[in-house]
C-alpha cells in the first residue's frame, strides 16, 4: 500500500525594522492559571497533587489548589530566554489557611538547563509559610547570573506537623523583566521537500537566511488543504499525531529535518512550514 501527499509552502513575509527593542513582559506561561486541559495547568511541566479550584482565587476565575502528603510536592516550570545580568521581579500569591500543608518557594536559576547556586537564600528559603487567612504575596527583585539561560519557577506543598491530605492554593505567578523582542526573520525556509517511506513521511528544507535568522520553524499538517496560519505571540503546542487529521511541530533552527510517523496509507497529507524567533519562552513568537 502506498501513501500520496501533497507539500503546500506558505511564505509569509513581514516588513520591519532590524532595530531590537526591549519590552518588560510576564514570561510565565498561564501563570494566572486560567487556562486548563483535562484537570491540568496549561503551561506547567510539573503539576504534582494539584488541581482546578473555583472557589479559593486571588484573580480570575481559577487558581491551583496544591495538597500536601507524606513527602513533598511540586508545581514547576522552566521559563527560556533570560539574560544573564538583567535584573527580574519574580512573584505570586498563595493563600495557606490549613494546618495540614504549608509551602515555599524552591526555584533555580538555570543555565543550559543546568541548575544554579546563585540566590539560595531568595530562591531557597528554610522557612516554610504559616497559617493566615488572607492571600499571601511572594516578591524579590533579583539579578540573573551572567550564565543564566532560564528559570525554573517551582513552588512545593508539604505536610505540616506530620499531617498530610491539606492544601495551599497559588494564583497570579509572574516573572517580569526586560525582554528582548527581535524583528521576524528576513526569510522563510527554500527547498521544502517530503518523501514517503513505510507508514511515515519525512520533510526536508534549507534554512532560512538573511540578517535576521530565525529561532526555529512551526510546521502545520493535515489532510486538509486550509492548514492554520500561525499568529505573533501565540505560540504552537507540538502535535506530532495525525490521527485526528491535523497537527503541528516546532524544530530549531540548523535541523532541517522533521518526520510524521504512523500515517493512514492513500491518504493525501498537506505541509506548511514557517519560520519565527522566538524571544523567550512562549513570548512574541513571530513568523515569516
């Protein structure tokens, strides 16, 4: 059995300056935990013990309600494209009324996904929140250190007095500074090609060249020709299964290589790719 495609490029090319600019912005992915998918906090990597409350919220319509057992639990996300020496304002509010839980922070600066030492104190703390009936704020203004590529923004919930089932709720994170927004990229990708082999196709093009090169590509498939068409500052989730006749993949730049595998056979498969920078993670993503 054989697979026939079909490749559409879509070139999309905007007019700006080459001049960079510098934009404070909140680079914590649903960091007003609003925005949920089947029980599970958009945007965070980890998300252990927690869950969607309606009730207990500092802003909105939602926060994440964190309960606590024997050992400790975390929510977390690794946060891209800081600047070592760029000072920052890391915050959020949580709200801990249960002698059953208690919280901290316990984030990292990282560098190539490495963590770091620096900021122990701020970052680290050896105390624990206490009881209180209003919504508590956590905020520090610090410096990244000049090897700092990222953040991981982690919290935890633990038992308190060796009573475990409490909870603590957390709303409103935000990781503020100046980020560096870059114009799109001079050009979209050439030479964008599919072959076939077994149930699966793989796509094959040439960089994109000019002053501005790009972070990475999105590349949208499905089995209908009208593919998406990607819009600045929102960013792609990767959805490598076709199984529902349509999804997307981000690739860095330099790879020049993607693959959709398990694909229906005598089914006609549509490809758009586009090229973005990307000033930090999930922030102004803009396409050519």
């Amino acid at each position: 059995m054989t697979k026939s495609f079909l490749i559409t490029v879509v070139a999309l090319v905007f007019a700006l300056g080459t001049s960079f600019e510098a934009q404070t912005q909140n680079i914590v992915d649903n960091g007003n935990l609003e925005s949920w998918s089947a029980g599970e906090p958009d945007g965070w990597g980890i998300f252990d013990n927690i869950t969607q409350e309606s009730t207990t919220v500092h802003g909105g319509s939602y926060s994440a309600k964190h309960t606590s057992t024997t050992s400790s639990k975390k929510l977390s996300q690794d946060l891209a494209g800081i600047e070592g020496g760029q000072e920052y304002t890391i915050s959020y509010w949580y709200y801990d009324n249960d002698g059953a839980a208690r919280t901290r922070i316990w984030s990292y600066w990282l560098s190539a996904g490495t963590t770091l030492t620096d900021n122990e104190a701020e970052l680290r703390p050896s105390v624990y929140s206490t009881d209180n009936a209003s919504w508590q704020h956590f905020e520090v203004v610090l410096t990244a250190p000049a090897t700092a590529d990222g953040f991981r923004f982690e919290v935890r919930v633990y038992q308190e007095n060796s009573t475990s089932g409490g909870a603590v709720f957390y709303d409103d994170f935000e990781f503020n500074g100046d980020i560096t927004i870059y114009p799109e990229p001079t050009n979209y990708p050439t030479a964008f090609e599919a072959t076939t082999g077994g149930f699966g196709i793989d796509l094959t093009w040439t960089d994109a060249t000019g002053a501005q090169l790009p972070s990475g590509y999105i590349i949208y498939a499905g089995i209908a020709p009208g593919l998406p068409v990607p819009s600045d500052g929102e960013p792609v989730p990767n959805d490598n299964d076709l199984s529902d006749g349509s999804g997307a993949i981000n690739i860095d730049f330099g790879v020049q290589a993607a693959a959709f595998s398990g694909l229906e056979a005598n089914t006609t498969y549509y490809f758009s790719i586009y090229s973005y920078t990307n000033s930090g993670e999930n922030i102004d993503f803009k396409y050519a």
